[in-house]
C-alpha cells in the first residue's frame, strides 16, 4: 500500500465491498492503517476517481475519506473532523440498503471510533464554539448507525445488523460522559434491556457497557445497581488491561466504601491507587481531618474520575466510625453528648458545637446508621443494647 497511487487505493476498497469482506474494507478505512502516511493520497478533489470507480454511495464514503487524509495532513482539524463525520454518514446510507448481511459491521465500527477521535480532537484543538460541540454532532451522526442497528428486526439472526447495537451504544456513552449529556443514556439502556440477545454480545464489550451503566447508577446515587454492574465489569476484564481495571476500581471502591465495605491495602498499592490511601484510614480510624486533607490533596484525582462527590459523601461514614470508637471506649450505653463533642473537635472539626453535634447524630439516628436516641433532657445518647451500629450495607444509604 506505501507504493499505491489513489487509483490502485480506490480499486482495493472497491473489491474488498464487491466481495464483502468487512475486516479488509474496514483496514483500508482505518485512520490507524498505513495507507494514511501514503503522499499519494492526499488528494484534495478525489472525487473524479472514486465515482469512475465505485458506486454511490459507497464512492461519496472513500471519496471523504480520502479528503479526511488530506485535511488531516494539512492540520485542518476542523475540516477532517467534518469529512470524517460526510465517511460516516455515507456509509450509513449504504448500510442501511444492505438487506439480511451484517457483514459491513467491522467497517462500522472502525468509521464510528475513527469519527468520535476526530470529533474530541477537534474540541481539545480548535479554540472558540461551544464546548463539545463536535462530539455532540458525532453522537447524532452516530445515533443513525444504532437506529440502522435496531430497525433489523426480520433478518435472520446471524445475519442481522442487531449485533452492531452495543458497540455503538458503548461509544455513544463514552461520548455523553465526555459531553456532559448523562440524560440521553436512559433510552439506550432500555434498548439493551429489550434486546434478546444482550447476553450473548462479546464479552469485551458488556464489560464496556457494564461499566457505564454502573457510573450512572453511582451518580445517581443507586449504590445496589452501581455495585452490580462495576463488579461485574471488574471480574471480566481481562487481566492484562491495567487502565481499564483501575477506571473501574476507581468507581467500585467508592461504591463499595459507602456499602461498608474497606479495600485493603494491597489493591490499592497492585492498581495504582494511592488516592485512596487515608481515605480508607480515616475510615477505619475516625480520622475526619484525615479524611479533608485527602479530598484537599486529591481533589483533582476525584474530581476527574467523577468520584469526588461520592467520596465526600464517605465523610458521615467516618463520623460515625468515631463515634463507634468512643462508644467502644466508654464502654456503656449511655454517654455524654460532651464526650462526643471532644471527640468531634479533637478528629478534624475544632468548629462543630453542641447543636450541630446533635444534628450530625440526629441524622445519623434517622437513617439507620446507628440505634438509639439522644435524651435532650440528660444531654445524652442512649444506645440501643443489641447492634448500636448496624452493618452498613442493610442501611438505607440513597441519603448520603
């Protein structure tokens, strides 16, 4: 292909639809394949060439293409963003005309990664707009290669388009994260939960989508669905993708901390993830001033990652493990209101006073966190005999 002219480019691509061969015409459209450091093809009006050769509108994709190559070699970012979104749209036309034949799903794929890379390149590079302006473009553009996708209902199942529709969905919410559109994900979800074949997808690609339903569930404060779905991605991803399993341990640790549950060491120290370091010790010790300087330090790690709220919300969590030492140490029932406040002001919080004291311990109370109920008149707490500080994980924690 380094030695290729654009004719002998353009007969290669037209062979490889005329016979159907998904994975070659999906290498000869790829942004990662060589023929793109080929001189030959950057051609600015290769138009001429591609409808000689090839029939619409499939000659409109290659022709797109080829201007995609050019644009980008000229550093035109905006421009090759665009023509790589005229690739795709153009493809899609010619996909949704192919009846009970799925084998252009590899070409799919490839235009649709190559369209979403252009488009965030294109919003990180080009200065002024409206922030994710091509990315949202893309997803519409893209949202028509799902809706190809779905609308295959009759074709036999081996043939069908249908086995296209996660990859897609996979991208589009990759694109919605990025964008800041969590909202347009709910339709997409109930696609896949509709479909009768959600469970026979690849592998790598629920993993995907188990990944990002649980980062919705997270946000939207749904800790049950989230723990599912992350656990679920965590387990089968493979071994060797380092990245992919600490984005997703990033998420599940945070999910499973406020069910309760501690990540030791070890994992922490295996994947990467310092950050969580004092988190997890003032969660055992009671430290909150801990707690503040590791959301101070790492704000940024958990601001990025989409984790900083959750974790913040960890800070009721490490209250009431202090209040479970004093407890502890007391040694009874019933204790003083004064002995808590010490405790508070001496952990982290030298401003908290009585009222708000009780307020912390109120809400604590009320949710389950702890059995028991403060005597005003005594200015104490008295604790329940029988489990004062329930298992965190069989409290209602949609509060937090």
């Amino acid at each position: 292909m380094a030695s290729s002219n654009l004719n002998d480019y353009v007969n290669e691509v037209c062979k490889a639809l005329d016979y159907r061969e998904g994975i070659k015409a999906s290498e000869l459209l790829s942004f990662s394949h060589s023929h793109i450091a080929n001189a030959r093809l950057r051609v600015e009006a290769p138009e001429a060439i591609c409808s000689r050769i090839l029939a619409q509108p499939f000659d409109e994709m290659v022709a797109a293409h080829i201007k995609t190559i050019w644009s980008s070699s000229k550093g035109n970012h905006d421009e090759a963003w665009q023509y790589q979104n005229l690739t795709v749209m153009a493809f899609i036309k010619g996909f949704q005309q192919m009846k009970e034949e799925n084998w252009a799903l590899p070409l799919m794929q490839t235009l649709i990664l190559d369209l979403r890379n252009f488009a965030r390149r294109g919003d990180r590079r080009i200065p002024g707009g409206k922030p994710g302006e091509r990315q949202e473009k893309a997803a519409e553009t893209i949202m028509n290669a799902f809706r190809a996708c779905t609308s295959d209902t009759r074709t036999r199942i081996d043939d069908s388009k249908r086995w296209g529709m996660l990859f897609v969905v996979n991208q589009l919410f990759k694109t919605y994260f990025a964008v800041g559109k969590l909202h347009l994900l709910k339709p997409l979800i109930r696609a896949i939960d509709a479909c009768d074949i959600r469970d026979e997808f690849s592998l790598s690609q629920r993993v995907t989508y188990q990944y990002y339903v649980g980062r919705k569930a997270l946000l939207d404060s749904n800790f049950a669905l989230a723990d599912e779905y992350l656990s679920f991605a965590y387990r089968n991803c493979h071994p060797s993708s380092f990245r992919n399993r600490k984005l997703i341990l990033v998420n599940l640790i945070a999910v499973k901390m406020l069910m309760g549950q501690v990540p030791k060491q070890e994992l922490l120290m295996q994947n990467g993830l310092r950050e969580y370091r004092a988190v997890v010790h003032a969660m055992k010790t009671g430290n909150i001033g801990l707690m503040d300087d590791a959301l101070a330090k790492h704000e940024f790690f958990f601001v990025r990652s989409g984790t900083y709220l959750i974790i913040e919300k960890l800070k009721l969590v490490v209250i009431r493990q202090l209040f479970k030492k004093v407890m502890k140490m007391a040694g009874h029932h019933q204790i003083q209101l004064q002995i808590f406040l010490d405790a508070i002001n001496f952990a982290g919080m030298p401003e908290c006073d009585m009222e708000e004291l009780e307020c912390l311990m109120a809400g604590l109370i009320s949710h389950n966190l702890i059995r028991g109920y403060i005597s005003h008149q005594y200015k104490k707490v008295v604790f329940s005999r029988k489990e004062p500080f329930p298992v965190i994980r069989k409290s209602p924690l949609t509060f937090l």
